[in-house]
C-alpha cells in the first residue's frame, strides 16, 4: 500500500514536500486526482490524492479552508499544490487548517505537470489494487450469498454496519423506513434522534432536499449533513438503483468509524445486492396483487361457485365465508383530473386520490359496523363491509349513516366530488356479487338523473331501478304522457313548476303545509297549484290507483329526463 510518507521518497518527483497536516502522513493513497472545481467535493472517495494549481482558491480564503476541511470529512489522502504558478508560498490559514484537521498539505516544484506527477504515483500505488479486489470479490460473494439464502435486507444491512462500523438505514424512494441497523459503540442512537416507523418518511425536508435528483448518475455517495438541536451529524448517501431507476437510499450514520476507501467498495456492492432484493420483492408484491384482484374480480362477477374454492379463497385473502357483506362503491367525479391533457398525468392523479380514499376508509373502519376490506379500481373505491353472522343484519339507515359520515370525510380531506351507491346485505358471500352490482347501479342512476343526493342506498331507487332495467324507453315514455303529458306540456307551455309541485307534494306525503315549507311558498300558493293539476289531469287525486299511477309516473320523468 503506498501511503503519503511513501510519496516523499520517490525520486521521480523530487523535491515534493509536506508543509502541514503532518498527522495524516501515513494516510494511503487509492487514486491520484485533479480539483480545479469548487463543487467537485460530491464526486471525491476516500483516500483519493487531490493535485491542484491552486487556481479555484488562490484569492478566496473561505474556499482555501472550505477545501481542506472538506477533504478531510471526506478522508482524501491530501492536497499537493503545484507552487510558483498562482501561490509563492501557501497561505498561513491553509497551513493552520491542515494542521487542525490532520490533513497532509504538500507543495509540488514547478517543473512537473501534473498529468506527470499523476502517472508516477498510480504506477507505483497500483500493487495494492490486487489485494483490495480479492477483498473486495469476497465481500461480494458474501453479500450474494446472504440474498440467496433468503436473508433479505435485514441481514444485509447488519453485515454492511458490522463491516463498516456505522449504523445503516436503508429506506425507499420515497425516503420512507424499509429498515435499520443500529451500532453497539454509537452515541447518538437512531432510536433518540429519529422517528423510526416502518413505511414513514424518517428525515426532514431540508436534509431530502439537499440530495442531488441525478443521484443515481454519479455511481457513488454523497457527503451530508444532518442537523439535529446541537448536534451536526455526517451522513453519507448512496442510492440503491439500477440504470435510471432509484429503489432506495442507503444512509450511513457516520457517528462511530471514519470511512476508508474499502468501505465505499463495500457500499456499493451493498447498494447492487439491496437494489436485487428490491426488484425482487417488488415482482412477488405485483404478482401478489394480481392473484388478489383475480379473486376480487371473480368474485365480485359471481364466477366462483364452488364452496370448497370459495373457503380456500376468502382464507387466503382474509374474508370470512361465514359472514354477511354488503358493498359500497365509491365513484371519483374526476372533474380535476379531466383538465389535464396528458392522459398519463391524469391516471397518475386519478391514482393518488384513489389510494388516498382507500386510506381514508381503513381509517374510518371503525364507523362500519363490520370488517373493512377495501380497494380501487380506476376510478372506482370498493368496499366490502363483513358482519358477524351472530349480530343483527344492517338497516338502510346505519348503512347510510356510515356512507354518508364518509363521504363528509372524503370531500373535506380530498377536495373532491364523489358518489357513493350501496348495495344489499345479502347472507351468504356467494351473493355478494349481487350487492356489488346494486352498488354500480346506484351510481349510474344518481348520474343519470342528475339528483342532489352524493349517497344512495338500492332500496332508494328500487323502483327506478325495477322501471328502468325491465321496461324500454318507448313504453315508459307512453305511460308518462298518458298519465302526465298534459302537466308536462303545460309547464312547457306556460313556464309552470307543475310537475316540480307534483314531486314534492308526493315526497311529502301530501301534506301541504310541509310541502310549502319545503318549497317556499305559501300555503294558499300551494294549494292553488295542486287545484289546477287536479283541473287539467281531470282528477281529485284520492283514487289509490290513480295516485300509484301518477307517482310512478314521476319516477319515469326521471328516468327519461335526459331524453325529453
């Protein structure tokens, strides 16, 4: 290994001499480099010999003692300066920050270039290579091995900490815990510095941010720092990536070993192995998914028929055959994401509300009176509420209650327009396909009819329902205009509110002071209008079969609305 005191006696540059920093003599020496960038410090590694003219410095002082306690932190060899071009002599500060950080500072003759000086030391430093690659391959064959015997990320990190004697933390993409690794000899614990929840951003914005967004281009770490209350912590960052694509970040806790040029080797062997373990925990989470949604999808179509596929299914995806279920869909009114003109950045939106209101609804589980299974489907939230079959079946008026307590929560967190159908409680599981469906059609009628109401349960459109799936249009069109026509054509004909009165008159139950409540009229305005519907109907309203028939007659306008 060659080392700085080593460089003083090759006679090929002679003359070289250490003017500070003497304490770091017997630092070695991995690769000889040039610094003629003041922003050059995230692309430097241990170990590394800076040659320099000392242009970027020579009339910044600050710089001059930036550089030589930033290649200290960063544990280079030290910094050669080739005299008479830009410096006579080195400044006293330079000397005095060497000094301080152990950090040998060395003046180079004029006559030598430094391309020159650069040849001369890699030639006679390149004996020690051989020994750290077989280090090295070792430490690879090792990590690999720990991931082929299944050892994950957890027995990885402990062997990274214990190599290079710092705790771990290793974290997603999205700067979330996936794991850490604490040290025995570290006096700053993770645990008292760091919220250290599986799955939650654990570093604040400012530290986040100061990562470089082309991380994964440089191949190596970075030097942070982190800031606690009265401590200043140094953090290095790797990411763990394959070509463009970042899985993670690896941080090193730098409280308790200084990082040697082996270390950043071992680190990146560390940061291959992780970023394998992260794809391939990723392709068993997709396929994962998949094998779920299939089940959904089955059995939510009513395809799974047999008993004994069904109970090894809802065992396997956590619902319980024995249980009542009834569904909820949710439908996103996707007027926000529809602005946008690039269809990738609308489904990306479309996704982060989706998976926004499934967090939403496992957060109002317990409002449910039942079991949460919840998941998404485009644009669409499912919900399947499970009840013990020992409990009493779910009324209209709980389902709806839950549903709307919701929905009050949904619009307030997401800012969002949304629908929300009910279906049935059926008994069995084998018929919840069936509330599914009621659900769907829910919505598509609250669209449909452009009513007011965000929440609907199937029982609320029953008859629309019955009317809609089973007669044609041009049937129900010649039951309205036999039964109403004559109160639609006036209303278009003389600007009235007939069939509006009509409406809310029956919605009421025909109690006129509640419907001129309801309305805003006064009571003799109200009556005045229902004398003159009786008049041009022809009727007194009391007959039973003639009040069924103009009811559902109202319930048809409804349904045909869009069309007339």
């Amino acid at each position: 290994m060659l080392t700085v005191q080593d460089l003083l006696e090759i006679k090929a540059i002679d003359g070289l001499k250490i003017i500070a920093g003497e304490k770091g003599i017997n630092n070695e020496i991995s690769i000889v480099n040039i610094i003629e960038n003041p922003d050059a410090f995230d692309w430097l590694s241990p170990n590394e010999l800076l040659l320099s003219t000392g242009y970027i410095f020579k009339d910044n002082e600050e710089l001059q003692n930036k550089i030589i306690k930033e290649l200290s932190e960063i544990n280079c060899a030290g910094l050669v300066v080739k005299m008479k071009r830009y410096f006579e002599k080195l400044p006293q500060n330079m000397i005095d920050e060497a000094n301080k950080y152990g950090l040998p500072l060395l003046e180079l003759p004029i006559g030598y270039t430094l391309s020159r000086v650069i040849s001369i030391i890699n030639e006679k430093a390149s004996g020690r290579y051989d020994l750290l690659n077989r280090k090295t391959l070792d430490m690879h064959n090792l990590f690999f091995r720990i991931s082929l015997e299944g050892g994950g990320i957890e027995k990885i990190s402990s062997m990274l900490s214990g190599t290079i004697n710092n705790p771990i933390i290793i974290v997603d993409k999205n700067w979330s815990l996936l794991h850490y690794t604490e040290h025995a000899a570290n006096d700053i614990p993770l645990k008292d510095s760091l919220d250290l929840t599986t799955d939650k951003p654990i570093f604040n914005k400012e530290f986040i941010d100061s990562i470089p967004p082309n991380l994964s281009d440089m191949k190596k770490s970075i030097k942070r720092s982190y800031y606690l209350k009265d401590k200043n912590i140094i953090c290095r960052v790797l990411p763990i990536a394959v070509s463009q694509d970042i899985y993670g970040y690896i941080v090193i806790w730098q409280t308790v070993h200084d990082l040697v040029e082996f270390d950043y080797i071992i680190l990146q062997q560390a940061s291959t192995i992780i970023a394998l373990e992260r794809i391939k925990a990723k392709e068993i989470k997709e396929v994962k998914v998949k094998i779920r949604q299939d089940f959904y999808d089955d059995l939510l179509s009513g395809k799974i028929t047999s008993p004994e596929t069904l109970q090894t299914l809802c065992d396997l995806h956590g619902l319980n055959p024995n249980y009542s279920y009834y569904c909820l869909v949710i439908n996103i009114e996707a007027k926000e994401v529809e602005k946008f003109e690039d269809m990738i950045i609308g489904k990306y939106k479309m996704d982060n509300i989706a998976q926004s209101c499934v967090e939403i609804v496992y957060e109002m589980a317990y409002k449910s009176i039942g079991e949460i299974t919840s998941f998404y489907r485009n644009n669409r939230i499912i919900i399947l509420v499970g009840q013990n079959e020992d409990r009493p079946p779910i009324s209209v008026s709980e389902a709806k209650q839950y549903a709307n307590d919701l929905h009050e929560k949904l619009v307030n967190r997401l800012q969002n327009s949304f629908l929300i159908g009910i279906g049935q409680q059926y008994r069995s599981i084998n018929s919840l396909y069936k509330s599914f469906s009621e659900a769907n059609e829910m919505i598509r009628l609250m669209q449909q009819m452009h009513e007011k109401n965000e929440v609907s349960h199937f029982e609320d459109y029953s008859v629309y329902h019955l009317l809609d799936s089973n007669i044609n249009s041009l049937e129900l069109e010649d039951f309205f205009q036999k039964s109403l026509g004559k109160i639609y054509e006036h209303d278009k004909l003389h600007a009235t509110s007939y069939l509006s009165t009509l409406e809310n008159y029956f919605y009421n139950n025909q109690n006129v002071s509640e419907t001129s409540k309801a309305m805003f009229l006064h009571r003799n305005t109200l009556i005045y209008r229902i004398e003159k519907i009786k008049e041009i109907l022809n009727t007194d309203l009391k007959s039973s079969e003639e009040l069924l028939r103009i009811q559902i007659a109202l319930k048809i306008f409804r349904i045909l609305n869009k069309y007339m």
